[in-house]
C-alpha cells in the first residue's frame, strides 16, 4: 500500500489536525462533485494538516479537504489555474482545470512555488501525478499515485524537474511532517 510507503519515509504526527471521518470525507467529495483518490483519504485521516519539512532546505504543502478553508481555497486555486492557462494558451498550458475532465486539481505545492497536480483522467484511483517548476509551462507526469510519489521523492527513488538539486530530500536529516507553521525549519 502506497501510504504504508509513506509512513515508512515519513513518520506521520501523533495527533492529528484536521483528520475528519469517513462521513466528513464523503461530504467534502459530494460538494466537490468528485471522488478523489483513496490514497489521498487515507492520507489525510493519518496525517491531518500540515506540510512535509526537508529541514532548512524546503517544505511541500499538502492541501487537506477536512480542513475548514479547504473548500473555498480549492475554488480559488480553480480560479486561479484558469487565469494562469489564458494567456499560456493550449500549447503551453495543454490541460483543462477541474471540473472538466481530464483537468488539473491541485493538491500541494512547495514554498518555492512548485506546483503539484492530479489530472483528472479515468478512475481516482489512477489519477497521474502532474508537476510543474514556479514559473515555468514545464510538465511533469509522474503514473503513480500521491503517497507513492512523496514516499520515493523524498527517499530519492523518483526525481522531478523542481526537486532535482541533490540537497533536497537527502542527507543526515530526515523529511518530518509539521503540523504548525512554528515546527518548520527554514533556511
């Protein structure tokens, strides 16, 4: 199982921020008007809110739909990911943004601004990893599912374009899951 990957990389928190129930999650998938990924249910029952810290070096965020904003901040990032493919044009920005599908959900992003996406094709469960670099129409597909993407990033068995440095994800120092923002390390 793809979480269990996770959790052997990534320890998750004790307690847990955010976590929900079964019935919370189905609420969130019925106003959404999607399911979403079981790995990412059970991920977010786990691990709750929080971000993934490489300390000193960078954080991945993951977007949390029991959380109470979760919901008006998807909207927002919908919104947003369709200014940003106007001008691009087809060409450069090739996906669509949900809720058509195949189209981009974004489900985490770096503090560097790197961009983490499901496209939207087929089953949930199938949905492929799509990244893409701050500031660039630069994309990444990675067929595997979330768990098993963060779970081999940060053990260095998958690189992508943004996270290619070799100071990221290695080292002495482990990738730690924080819960609040005092928690993560900086450079």
């Amino acid at each position: 199982m793809a979480l269990e990957d996770l959790m052997a990389v990534v320890a998750p928190p004790s307690r847990i921020q955010n976590a929900g129930d079964l019935a919370a999650w189905t609420i969130v998938e019925e106003k959404l008007g999607t399911r979403l990924p079981e790995d990412f249910r059970d991920f977010c029952l786990r691990y709750g809110s929080g971000a993934f810290n490489d300390p000193g070096r960078l954080c991945v965020f993951v977007r949390n739909p029991l959380a109470a904003n979760f919901e008006t901040q998807f909207r927002r990032d919908a919104d947003w990911l369709r200014l940003l493919k106007e001008p691009a044009g087809e060409e450069k920005f090739p996906f669509g943004v949900f809720p058509p599908h195949p189209g981009l959900i974004l489900w985490a992003e770096d503090d560097n601004g790197c961009l983490l996406f499901w496209l939207t094709e087929g089953e949930p469960n199938r949905w492929p990893v799509v990244v893409t670099p701050p500031g660039d129409y630069f994309w990444e597909r990675f067929d595997v599912s979330m768990t098993s993407f963060l779970a081999r990033a940060f053990s260095r068995q998958l690189v992508c374009v943004p996270w290619h440095q070799a100071e990221f994800f290695s080292g002495p120092r482990r990738v730690k899951f924080a819960q609040r923002q005092s928690d993560i390390e900086y450079q």
